[in-house]
C-alpha cells in the first residue's frame, strides 16, 4: 500500500469506528481486525501503519468526530508527512479543501470534565490517553515468580505486588509456553490491587458479584489456593462461558459459575445471605480509567448513559450488602474516576446503610479519596480505579 493509501484506509475505518460509538457497535480492535481480514494483500507494515493512524486519531480527538475524514485531516495539521497524503492519488484521499471539518484536539470530552475527581488534573487526563503496558499476574495454583522470571527474563516486577510482572510493549505473549500452560494471567497491575484488597484466605466463602470473564475471579482462587467457595455471578451468558476455560487452564476447577437473571438477582443468591466473607462488586462503569486501552469509549459514553450506571452501582450494591457475614467485607471496585461512580457512591452506600463501615487498608495503593482510593495512570502506573473496602459490623 502506498501512503496515501494507507491514509484512506485509516479514513475507512475511523468512519466505522465512528458509527459504531453513536450506535453502538462493535469496538475499534474488532473492526480493524474485520477489514484486514477481507484485505489479503496488506503486508504486516501496512496492517500496522494504518492501525497507528486510526488510534492515534482517535486518541486526538475527545469529542467524537463529524466523520473518518475530519479525524485524519485533525492528525494530519500535527503532521506534514500525512497532510501531503491527503493528494488526490489512486486509492488515496482527495485534496484538502478549503474550510474542511477537521477534529478538534481534545484528550476529553468537554462535558466529563466537571464529573471528574478533583484529583484528576490536565496531566491526570492527558495520562489516560497514553498506551497501556502489558501487565502479568503470576498464577500461584501452578507457578512461582522464580518460575515466571525464568520465562520472561525481559519482564520487570511491580512495586507492591508480588506476583505482577510488567513486559516489553508488544511482547508477544500468547506464544509462551508459560502462557499456554496457564502460568500468568493478563490483568492490568490496579485490577490485581483490588483482588489483593480483598484479603481473601484458603477455606473462606468469597462472590465476585460482577464476575465478567473473570479476570479478578481467577486472581481469588489464587489467593484461596483453590480451598474454599468461590463463587463467580454475572447476568450476561456470553461474558461467564468465558470463565470456565480460562479456569481449567489456570488450575482453578474449584470456582462456580452462577448466571443471574437482570432484575432477579437477590432471589439467586438467597441461599449466601448472611454467609459471604467477602463479596467483590466491580461494578459495571463508565470505564473512565480505562480509555487509554478503549480510546473509542469516550465517544461511547453520554451523561445519560453515566446517570444509568450510577443508578446499576446503587442497586448492586444493595443486592451485595445482604450476603455479608457479621464482620465481614464488601470491596467496592470501578475502573472509573468520575465522583459519582466512586467517592459519591460509597457516600450514599453508608448513608442507606447504617450497620457498615469503611476500612482503612494496610498498605493503601493510590491517593486517598473520601472513604476509598484513587488509582490512575499518572500518579499510579495502572489503569484508573475507585477502590473501597467496606465491613459488616
């Protein structure tokens, strides 16, 4: 593919993407991943040029753009290489005309920003658009860090946690034996704090409320050494068939799965009220924390939309309070830094129940934040969190 081509062809698939957020569609990864797979003739180089292009456009562009041409054109006023592109060649975009729309250089929306913690400063927002690293967590059912070091010589550990591993960008590693063998798991260096919080021992009853595909699940049953009832819930079908496979190759065959019906959740798990040491909501959000892997998301997200999350938390939240022993924990998890997701939230959660209490924890991770903690990029080096850890009394 020429340059110019390649041009084109990041334009294309910005305007997918584009559709895709306003109705919600399938993500940038999936699209791109369809359009080369009906364009054979692209070489590596040019799969990776225009996948460049694409997310370093998204990555410009806060609001989300008027089309694939207008979000290209905004790249290309920070880029003469791209900008000559624009030539009006076989397979290439038309000339640049006068007064054309272009993207507006913008790490955020305009209307987040009010909604954002105080701690999150122009740097803080800047940071959630950097590129993520790829973290590792150590799967103790099967292996030690001794054995990980081995397999990953180039990794570098995690201050603070003692089974994470960060590697080199781009490390390929689903190529791995310790990979294939179910030695290391992916999880983002903060999804593994907030499974450390939870404190979980071998023998204890534990629910991972919002269990998804169960990422953190997985990193429970390592802290249980597969003793114990674990209990991985979620009311989407798709999201938990993930988990079993990855449990029988992480060694964790003891986890259960319960699927729960949206709606009817407390009438599933009745049966655990009053009986649960630790229940885990990482509740459904508005993934704030979380853009500098899914750019795109900001152009997903209305405060419409964050006022029907906000509401969904609330609900979870009741629906996990019951289960909790006396003395018991309830960890409250978001991968987002919005205030009413995180410190508003538990706020009100202490409001509408008197019987509970915030926990201090021993070796707090992030900035304290109301009666939780605050991770981010900047200041943490992991993806953005909410984190509180309340008790039963």
């Amino acid at each position: 593919m020429t340059p110019a081509a390649r041009a084109q062809a990041a334009i294309d698939l910005l305007d997918e993407v584009i559709g895709a957020a306003r109705d919600g569609g399938p993500a940038a990864d999936t699209l791109i991943a369809r359009y080369f797979k009906t364009r054979r003739y692209a070489g590596s180089k040019d799969r990776k040029a225009v996948r460049d292009l694409v997310y370093d456009a998204i990555r410009r562009a806060g609001e989300r753009p008027e089309s694939g041409r207008s979000a290209l054109l905004g790249l290309a006023r920070d880029q003469p290489d791209l900008a000559a592109c624009f030539d009006g060649s076989p397979h290439g975009p038309a000339p640049i005309a006068d007064n054309e729309p272009v993207a507006e250089a913008r790490p955020l929306p305009k209307w987040i920003l009010p909604r954002l913690a105080p701690l999150i400063d122009r740097a803080e927002q800047a940071a959630l658009l950097d590129r993520a690293p790829l973290d590792i967590r150590v799967n103790r059912l099967k292996a030690t860090m001794d054995m990980a070091r081995a397999a990953f010589p180039d990794a570098m550990p995690i201050e603070g946690l003692p089974d994470a591993l960060r590697l080199p960008e781009g490390f390929p590693l689903d190529r791995s034996d310790a990979w294939d063998q179910g030695l290391v798991e992916v999880q983002d260096a903060g999804s593994q704090i907030i499974a450390a919080i939870c404190e979980v021992q071998p023998g204890m009853t534990v629910i991972d409320l919002c269990a998804g595909a169960g990422g953190k699940t997985l990193a429970l049953a390592a802290d249980m050494a597969g003793q114990g009832v674990l209990i991985a819930a979620d009311t989407v079908r798709s999201r938990l068939q993930r988990l079993a496979p990855r449990a029988e190759r992480a060694g964790a065959g003891f986890i259960q799965t319960l699927l729960l019906d949206p709606g009817r959740e407390a009438s599933a798990l009745g049966n655990h009220e009053g009986k649960t040491d630790v229940v885990l909501v990482d509740a459904p959000c508005s993934g704030t924390g979380t853009w500098r892997r899914n750019p795109e998301a900001r152009w997903r997200l209305t405060p419409d939309r964050l006022a029907r999350l906000v509401q969904e938390q609330a609900r979870i939240l009741d629906i996990a309070a019951p289960l909790v022993r006396d003395g018991g924990r309830l960890v409250y998890a978001v991968c987002a830094l919005t205030d009413a997701e995180g410190r508003g939230q538990v706020d009100a959660f202490l409001a509408r129940h008197p019987g509970w209490r915030a926990m201090p924890q021993a070796t707090p991770p992030g900035r304290l934040w109301g009666h939780g903690r605050l991770l981010s990029p900047r200041h943490d080096g992991t993806d953005g969190f909410f984190l509180a850890v309340l008790e039963k009394s």
